[in-house]
C-alpha cells in the first residue's frame, strides 16, 4: 500500500476518525490493527517476519531487566542481534553472498551448481529490524528501560507512518509516546496535514516526474549520450531526495495527526558545504543509528598497533561499507558506500590542508561564494557516487563514466529536459526560503490569505502537474 494510493488515503482516514474518540490502550490496539493492514496489502505472510522481531525482542527486553548478570545480558542480545540479523540476512542477502560465492570459485575455475532461492524481500524490513534492535541495545545499554506492555512494543516495531521508509526511530523518542495519553492539538494536526501536503508535491510532482527521464537514460546507458547521463544523474539526485523526503514528509505528517512525534530524517542536504555536514542532513535517523550501534562499537575494540586517528578513520569507513550494504545487495551499493567512506576519510585528512589554503587565498572574505563553491563541490561528489547507486551493475557504472567523460555535448545538456529542470529550480527556490522552518509549508506569520493562496497552488500544482502513473517508492527495496 503506497503513501499516495486511494487505499492509503481510506485506511489513515478511517483510522483518525476512529482513533480520537478511544483511549489510550485502545488507540494503540488501533493502531496495530492498521499497521499490520497497511503490511499485509503487500504480502500477509511476510507480518510473521515483524511478529517475530517484535516478540523476541519483548521476551529479550524483559529478560534483561530481570537480570543483571553480565554473562547473561550478553548472551540475550546475542539472541535479539541472531534473530533480526538472521531474518534480515536471509531474506535480503542470501542470493548476493551465494552468488558472489559462485562466481568467485567459477573464475577459479570450479564448477558448482547453482544455490540461490526465489526468495521476495519483505519490504521495509530493513527499516523495522533496525528499529527493533536499537531498542534492545538501549536496554542492553541501560539507556532505556525495558516495556512491561507488549502491545506498547509490538506497535512501536510497527507503526505504519514510518513502518516502511522510517526514519528509524529510537525507543526513547518513540515508545513513551504511546505509553501517554495523547491529547489533541488541532495547531499540530494542522501542521501535520501541510507537511503531508509538501511531501505529496515532492513525491508526485517532482520525484515522479523526474523518474521517466531518469530511468530511459539508465536504461539503456549504451543507447544514451554522455550529456543524457549526466543530466539524468543530476536530476537523479532530486529524484530520490524528493521521493525519500516526500515519503518521510507524508509520514511524519500522519503521525503528527495522530498525536505523535517522528524526528526529522532530512535537513536540507544539498545545501551541505562539507561531506559530513551531508550526512547530518540526509537520512538522518540512518546516519546516527549507524554511529550510535556500529561505529561507536567499532571504536571500542582494542587495536593497539593502530594509532588512533587511524583506527578511527578505519571505522568510519567500515562504518559506510555496512551502510551500502544496508541500501542493497549488491556490489553497485558496496561501492557507493566505499565512496562516501572515502570521502569521509579524504576530508578528515585533507581538513588542516583546506583550512590553509582558504586562509593563505583569503577566500574567507567572500563567505557566501565560498559558501556557494562548497556547496557545489558536495553536490557534484555525492551525484558521482549516484551513479554507482542507481546503475544497474558495477560494469554499467564504468560504462556511464566512460560516457559521461568523451562524449559530451554541452549545447544539448543546456537544452534537453527545461521543464525538468525548472521544476528542480522551483524545489531548491522554496526550501531555501523556508530553510529556517519545520517544512516549506509552515508559513508562520503570513497573513491568512496569503497562506490560502499557498496552500491552492500546491493543491494546484499536484492536479496539473502531477504524475499520476504509479512510480513505486525507491527505498522500497531496501
């Protein structure tokens, strides 16, 4: 069930009518029941996957906040991290590990049989086992305490907002939410249908729009020229921020209208002046999951023949290598995450060189070109490492380099798709005037009239503008 289908649009309907008039335990049985609805219109067998995350890591919790022996606690999480990673490793790597197996043994020459599985990734599955999981290490860690409710747990693996495509919320944020009361703040619900709204236009208007070009260039990389790639990466870029965003918009918008708080999971990321400024914008509930669970564990572990600068920086290249590997199973998604490690580790290193050089050339004196010029350098590495993530293969991503640098046609790239692009300028237009607020339609202080007039053009610009051919969600295959 899509964000954007008829379907989505009845069952959040039905479900804020019926919630506001039950209490609290009733309004939490209410919302299981629609979060296991919403999964099961794409495959009902796949809830026994969330079932059994959720119930293990019930039983796993409750078991360690009766016991305080360390042996104990450790040999519990290694059951939650067994079972989730398990279930997740199973159904989203099994055929990529096996047929990077037999590939490899076939170029040494052996013959083996063929072992992979018809096996259809559960979708979201990455987002809700993640999810469980920082729940039990904070219990683990003693940072949260453990739920006597199980329906408080089952409903937080499986709150439908953000069940498919996050952000992936962290237990302290989320579960007391539907531990409380919650009480109905018409300001709130109001402010949750514009951000709904704004991510409707993103994903219809902009990210659907864009995905027709986009994927006829990527489709046949040997029929397009090196200016059709690089325009298509380009706008590739906005596509998935529009698509990804728009869907985080929706869902934090329909969880403000049932009285809960998602965090932001995106802060205006191609106005990053530096790789790491990049990644406190972009999935940002990935991004310090990933730091809180991976990265800071990595840190840890004794390696006393490495200096600590780099051991540190070995861990935060690690750190990316899991975070390609999360996004997908396959090696286009190794090498993005390779890339942005890279990155990371580059500017790490090279920061005291780019510090001299800013100050011995006195580019300081004009901040907002500097600023300007940062900006730009970001976005042109991160629309590299793009190529790797929308490619089809590792050999199709050379293939679009090579393109991109012999054949060029800078008259065409000037001219091709001007509609595409204007609907591109207009995105970066809005959020840059609205960089300071919760989302571009918190209009704040403006007159009534002026909000109206607003709010109609947006309407507006969905009815006509919109592309109403189904285009599915991206990060539905993670």
């Amino acid at each position: 069930m899509s964000f954007t289908s008829a379907s989505f649009c009845a069952l959040l309907g039905v479900t804020y009518l019926v919630y506001w008039g039950l209490g609290r335990r009733a309004q939490n049985v209410l919302l299981l029941a629609a979060s296991y609805l919403f999964y099961s219109f794409w495959d009902w067998r796949f809830l026994s996957l969330i079932l059994a995350s959720s119930l293990t890591d019930y039983l796993v919790t409750r078991a360690l906040a009766g016991t305080r022996e360390p042996a104990a606690r450790r040999g519990l999480l290694a059951l939650s991290l067994m079972v989730n990673l398990g279930l997740l490793g199973f159904f989203k790597y099994f055929n990529f590990f096996v047929d990077s197996l037999e590939t490899a043994l076939s170029a040494l020459g052996f013959v083996v049989p063929r072992l992979g599985l018809e096996i259809v990734l559960p979708v979201g599955i990455s987002f809700y086992t993640f999810q469980t999981l920082g729940y039990t290490i904070d219990v683990y860690r003693g940072d949260v305490e453990a739920r006597k409710s199980v329906l408080d747990v089952f409903v937080f693996v499986a709150f439908f907002p953000q069940l498919v495509a996050g952000p992936i919320e962290r237990a302290g944020h989320l579960l007391p939410q539907f531990s409380s009361r919650r009480v109905f703040d018409e300001a709130q619900i109001a402010d949750g249908a514009r951000q709904m709204l704004w991510g409707f236009f993103k994903k219809i208007v902009i990210a659907d729009n864009l995905a027709p070009y986009v994927n006829a260039a990527y489709g046949d990389v040997d029929g397009a020229s090196g200016s059709q790639l690089v325009l298509a990466t380009v706008l590739f870029a906005f596509q998935i921020y529009c698509d990804f965003s728009g869907y985080s918009d929706i869902g934090i918008g329909c969880a403000r209208l049932l009285g809960i708080d998602l965090r932001p999971n995106f802060r205006l990321p191609y106005f990053a002046q530096s790789m790491s400024e990049f990644w406190r914008r972009w999935h940002i509930s990935l991004s310090s999951w990933l730091t809180d669970y991976v990265y800071a564990p990595l840190t840890k572990v004794r390696l006393s023949w490495l200096g600590w600068r780099a051991k540190l920086l070995g861990c935060l290249f690690l750190t990316f290598l899991v975070s390609g590997l999360w996004h997908g199973a396959a090696w286009t998604f190794v090498a993005w995450g390779a890339l942005h490690g890279s990155y990371l580790v580059a500017s790490s290193l090279s920061s005291r060189w780019r510090r001299g050089v800013v100050a011995r050339l006195r580019l300081d004196s004009f901040p907002g070109a500097l600023a300007v010029a940062r900006a730009g350098f970001v976005f042109v590495l991160v629309c590299i490492s793009y190529v790797f993530f929308r490619a089809d293969s590792l050999a199709s991503a050379v293939q679009v380099f090579e393109k991109m640098l012999v054949d060029q046609d800078l008259r065409a790239l000037l001219r091709e798709a001007l509609r595409l692009k204007a609907l591109v300028a207009m995105l970066l237009l809005a959020e840059w005037l609205q960089r300071d607020r919760r989302h571009v339609l918190d209009l704040g202080e403006l007159p009534l009239g002026a909000k109206v007039v607003a709010y109609n053009a947006v309407v507006l610009g969905i009815v006509v503008l919109g592309a109403f051919d189904f285009q599915p969600f991206i990060y539905f295959q993670f």
